[in-house]
C-alpha cells in the first residue's frame, strides 16, 4: 500500500510542490487513490465520523475558550452567559456538550467493530494499540472538560476521580496532590484541568495522524479479514469510501442533530445546572453514561485500591489483546463459538453501564431479597456487577486465548471478491468501469 | 441484524443513563402538557407574562434569579418581547418594570454608594445580600437560586408544578418538624420522622411552606387566579428562565434536521450510482 504512488501532477504548480514537498501526493494517496476493500459494511463507517467528531469538538472548544472564564467563582455563570447572551452560543455549548456523547458512541461502535472483525490482529497491532492511545486521551480529556462548567457534579466527579489515585501505595498521596494543585480540588484544579483540556484534544489529532498512518501501510481490514490478494478485492477510496462514509456521516448528524435541537440535556445529569458546592454532597455521584461501565466495575470491588487497579486494568486489557487472542482467523464470521462469547461480551459491557447508573445496593429484581453473600444481597448492583466484570476479563484473558487453542474455525473464502462474485449478481453486460476515473 | 441492535443498544444505555439515576423515594411528577413540548412547542407569552408577576408577587421575596436581566424579558422568546423594540433595552414596558426596583451604584463624582432605579440592563436584585442572610430569614435553609432551576432538576416544570401542588395533608404516623413541611413529590427520605406502621411513605421535608393560595395573584388578562394556574405559570416562566433561547434553538433545529434530511437523500442516491456496478 505504500511507496507505490499513482499521482501524476497536472498543473505547473502541483508539479513544483511534488519537486520539493509532495504534500499534494500525500493527500492523493491518502484519501483519492487509498486502494480500500470492496466490501466493508456500515460498521466501517465510524473512523470517518470519529474525525468529523474530533473537528466538531475541537471548532466548538476554541470558540468556548474565547467566552470561557476559567475560576470557581465565575465557570458557572460563565457558561449560562454563553448559552444565554453571546451569539449562537447555546448552539456551540450544546454541540460541544453533546458531542462528547456523540464522539463515545462513535468510539465504542468502532471499538466493538474491530473486536468482531479482528482489526486488532497482525499486521495491525500498532494500529490497534494507537487506537486505544486516543481512547485513553479522549477519557481523560472528556472527564477534565466535564469539570469546567463547575456545576455540583462537575465539582464531586473531580474529588471522586481525583481521590482514586489516592489509593496507589506510596505515591498516591503526591500524586493527588499534583492533580489537586493543593489539598483540596479548587481553583488550581480547575486552571489546570482547563489547561490540559485544551491541550489533549491537539495530542488526540497528534495520535489520529498516528493511526491513520500506520493504517495506510497496513490497508483495512474488512468483514471477512482475508487480506487484499489483488486490484479486484479493491476500490479507490474517491469516490467510493468517500460517498459512503458521507451517506453515514448525514445520518449520525440526523441523531447528533436531535440530541443538540430538541433535548440538549438528556444525556446529562440536571444535578450539574447547580453551581459547585464543596459543602452539599449530591445523593448519587455518578458520571456521564460512557464512563459507567468502568465505574460500575470501580465499584464492584470492596478493596478501593484494587477498585482501581481492576478499573484501569480493564483498559490496560485492550493494549495486549492483540497477544491475547492466538487465532489466525479474524473475522468472528468464520468462528462461530467465539462470536457466540463476543454477543455476550457487548451484553456485559452495556450491563456494566447499567448497574453503573444504580446505586450498589438497589435490587436488580425490585422488591425480592435473596440471601447475603459476603457483604451484599445476591439480587443486588453490585454483585451483578461482579458477575458481568468477571465476564469483561475472563472473555479477554480466558475465553479469548483458549477459543484460539481450540476452536475449529468454519472455511474462510481464498479472497474478498470471491463470496462476492459467487453470488449471482455478476457485473451487468456493459456495465461502466470506474466512475472515479470520470469527473 | 444483530449488529443494528449493538448499535441502537448503545444509544438505548445512553437514552436510559438519565432516567436510570433518577431512583429517588419521591412521587413521580405529574406530566403537563406545555405548550413548549416537542420539536415545535413555543412559550405560550400570556403565560409567561403571568408566570413573571407570579414570581415578582410571591417567590422573588426569598428566591433570586441573579443570571437574569431585566432585559431579558422584552428580549426575543422572552414574556414581554416586542417587534417593534428589537433592542429589549428600549422596549417600554421593560424600562417600567426595572424602574421599579433600586439597585446599589457607584456614585462616579463622590465614590459614595448611592441607590438608583434600575434599568433594562441591571440584574434582578437579589432579595437577601448574601447566602447567610438567606439562610438567616429562612429557617436555616437556602432559597435556591431561580436562574437554572427548570434545567437542574429531574422532570423540569413538570417537578416545580408538582411540588407547589403538591402540598397535602402529612399521613397519620409522620412528625413534620418544625419549620418543616412534607411534600411528596420532594427528594429526600422521611424515615427519620416516620412513627407509623410499615414502610415510611415516599416524598421529603422542604423548608418552604406552601407558598401559593387563590386569587393570590391577580392576573391582568382575567385569568382565573387558582393555586394550579399559578403554578403552571410559574413553571413555564422558570422553564424560559432555564432556557431563554429554547425557541430560538428549536426553530434553528427544524432548519438543520430538513437539511441534513435532504443530504443524507442525496448522497444515498450519489452511493446507490456510483456503487451500482460494484459487486459488494
């Protein structure tokens, strides 16, 4: 895929940048000439609306920034003057709010695709594992920007948050009191959250360029994740990526743009329009819904130490999953048990996410009581939780090595265009070749 | 397919995050057909205008609204806008409800502090000068502020309406402490209070004693003055306090959906052509 370059330049001028920085090339084989598999599905869409994601959050926060006023006495009322009094502004905060929202379920869709399809395997490993990079970034990030409107949960997150470092051995307490800026989450909390706000979100592009890198030398995957053997398993990405992902792009702005419109709130907690009180703890200090999950599996463990050990493992599992899974089959089309383990992998993770939102104690079947296990009800959050976090790491640490010692997989087709072309639908007599090649 | 249901899956954990926290022991609150609901509802003006003299008359005795501008009310979307005053800093009946109030100043000859009658552009005065003095005249516990209030609590309007009608008649069993009220529909958890039989029942104590009765206010368009008009007023003006450019954001969304509507068509039928002589 690369060192070969088809671009030959046209004009005078592309002609002199080639000579001297062949930026224009660059982008042709990047994005106009990409040989891209013919048959990637929907799913595939998600890496070109993450990027729009990306733009969209970052041209909202630079115009945010301008209005923005980083104190604890002034953040609140900051952000009301935003939406209330500057132009537009309600249209700025509300996209960059729910952006956030918008740019998770993108990621975890993308995440959960390359899961299933086995985009994590070699010769993608880096590309992999540079991914997880920017979901790691994009955490961090979307945690600091939630602190900045310094309403109470934007407030009591922070402390929460902040507060699970603490439990490291040795350096937890240097290390909260780094983050803090002093002993307590306050103003220097918030000048410096701000700060780094806007800082990781340029490091995030910095790891895309990354990514996108090392998947041109690599090319996609695909549904089937038999590798490209020839031009035939290929398309040029203009037109035809191009258009798809734009198609699907239209269509995540359908739902981005009613979130924004008609229920700019829905995904956040009302509890944050309250402007910070150290003083007032909120009944339930939960986070935003795509931090559940992993607060859920935080809470699951009695020991906070190993709380937060498991919380970070859980993440840290995604670096090495790429050694974990022995198979040399990709696609879980071709393994039909371990594709029966993935469904109720994603079942786990949105069961997470649920008990996430409750708190520990609340039944999960109301009103029947069961007996206690060791230090809750069995019909509880937590032990649900237990059951399903279990779940999360056996299936990457267990499930996942053993399916590949011993699965029988079902036969893979020899290439891509093969189960295409075996379809009946062959190419119509006469049928126009490359559309891209006209206009 | 299964993969569609991954991906409405998801949206459906995001959808029920909200909802799901909501597990309170008080009263769900009773839904009100506002004439602001759904992607075309508007702030019904009358409404909002009755809505205001309901929070002048009674509640802006105790609860600020320090975010607001006498200026927003005649501005676009707000009870008092006027086409013909564009700039709601002009619009008469604004300047007459500023003047009104007197507001604290800077004398710029003398530097002594002086009082003046407010105009479009000041701040609602608050009624206490700072949260001690609040607490200090109301039984140890804050008025909160009005400015957000509609947006920072589960159920919005439908919750303000339900809570100021909803005051009734403590269950035999539950001792209201003094200078405290039981409400149902309050978060919060009475078991503390709680000498009857069986399980204590649902709602909080609130420090604020029903604060409306009949004919408290008089309406100018006629309205009938009860305790359930009086509350719907005053929500939806809340409602607008929240969310001064609802209208404006809803209008703008109607645009943008069409639009978006009409692109994703277009490049559906643009990926139908160009992908027709592809086997895929």
């Amino acid at each position: 895929m690369s060192g070969h370059s088809n671009y030959v330049p046209k004009t005078g001028i592309e002609r002199w940048l080639d000579a001297r920085m062949p930026i224009v090339r660059l982008a042709y084989d990047s994005v106009v000439d990409f040989p891209t598999p013919k048959n990637l599905n929907y799913w595939y869409t998600f890496g070109g609306i993450l990027a729009l994601c990306l733009g969209i959050q970052l041209a909202t926060g630079i115009v945010l920034a301008m209005h923005y006023v980083p104190h604890v006495d002034h953040a609140f009322a900051s952000i009301e003057r935003i939406m209330r009094d500057v132009n537009y502004g309600w249209l700025v905060r509300y996209m960059h709010a729910n952006g956030a929202s918008m740019f998770f379920i993108a990621v975890y869709a993308h995440m959960f695709r390359g899961l299933y399809y086995g985009s994590y395997k070699a010769p993608r490993e880096l590309l992999w594992i540079l991914g997880c990079v920017i979901y790691l970034l994009m955490m961090a990030t979307a945690f600091m920007g939630y602190v900045l409107p310094w309403g109470q949960m934007s407030f009591h997150g922070a402390v929460v948050i902040t507060n699970l470092f603490g439990a490291l051995p040795v350096v937890g307490e240097s290390i909260t009191t780094w983050l803090w800026g002093g002993f307590a989450v306050d103003n220097p909390t918030l000048n410096r959250f701000f700060s780094l706000h806007y800082l990781l979100p340029f490091m995030i592009a910095g790891v895309v360029v990354l990514h996108i890198w090392a998947l041109h030398v690599v090319g996609n995957n695909n549904p089937t994740g038999v590798e490209v053997k020839s031009k035939a398993d290929t398309v040029p990405f203009h037109p035809y990526y191009t258009v798809k992902d734009g198609f699907a792009i239209a269509v995540f702005l359908l739902m981005f743009a009613a979130f924004v419109f008609f229920n700019p709130n829905a995904l956040g907690d009302p509890v944050n329009y309250v402007p910070a009180n150290p003083l007032v703890t909120p009944a339930h200090i939960v986070p935003e819904w795509y931090f559940l999950p992993f607060y859920a599996i935080l809470r699951a463990v009695p020991d906070k130490l190993m709380g937060v050990l498991m919380m970070f493992g859980a993440i840290a599992v995604l670096f090495v999953l790429p050694w974990l899974d022995r198979s040399r089959v990709k696609s879980l089309r071709y393994r039909p048990t371990t594709r029966m383990y993935f469904f109720i992998f994603v079942v786990a993770c949105l069961v997470l996410g649920y008990c996430g939102g409750k708190l520990p104690d609340e039944h999960v079947i109301p009103g029947l009581s069961t007996f206690t296990l060791f230090d809750a009800d069995l019909n509880s959050m937590v032990w649900l939780s237990r059951f399903a976090a279990a779940y999360y790491f056996a299936y990457f640490l267990v499930i996942l090595p053993w399916m590949g010692l011993t699965e029988t997989p079902l036969p893979q087709p020899e290439s891509i265009s093969e189960p295409v072309l075996s379809h009946s639908a062959a190419t119509p007599a006469g049928a126009a070749a490359s559309p891209e090649k006209r206009g | 397919m299964l993969r569609k249901g991954l991906a409405i899956a998801v949206l459906g954990l995001a959808l029920a995050g909200g909802p799901a926290l909501a597990a309170g022991s008080q009263k769900e609150p009773r839904t009100v057909a506002w004439s602001f609901n759904g992607p075309f509802g508007k702030f019904d003006r009358a409404q909002l205008q009755r809505g205001y003299k309901v929070y002048r008359e009674v509640c802006s005795a105790c609860h600020a609204m320090s975010l607001m501008s006498f200026r927003n009310l005649g501005q676009k979307g707000g009870p008092f806008f006027d086409p013909k005053y564009p700039n709601p800093n002009d619009n008469p009946y604004v300047k007459t409800i500023a003047k009104d109030y007197e507001v604290s100043d800077i004398d710029g000859e003398t530097g002594d502090v002086v009082k003046r009658p407010a105009t479009a552009a000041d701040r609602f005065p608050s009624p206490f000068p700072n949260e001690a003095a609040a607490r200090a005249s109301n039984g140890g516990a804050l008025p909160p502020d009005f400015s957000t209030l509609s947006k920072s609590r589960e159920g919005g309007p439908d919750y303000i309406y339900s809570l100021l009608t909803g005051y009734v008649t403590p269950p035999a069993g539950l001792q209201v402490p003094t200078g405290q009220h039981y409400n149902p529909y309050m978060p919060g958890d009475v078991s503390a209070y709680w000498k009857g039989k069986g399980h204590a029942p649902v709602g909080g104590m609130i420090a604020m004693a029903a604060p409306l009765a009949p004919e408290k206010v008089t309406f100018d368009d006629g309205t009938k003055s009860t305790v359930d008009q009086q509350a719907r007023d005053v929500s939806a003006f809340l409602a607008w306090a929240s969310e001064p450019k609802m209208e404006e954001r809803k209008a703008f969304g109607v645009g943008a959906m069409v639009y978006l509507l009409i692109l994703a068509g277009l490049l559906y039928v643009s990926y139908r052509r160009i992908w027709r002589n592809v086997a895929h």
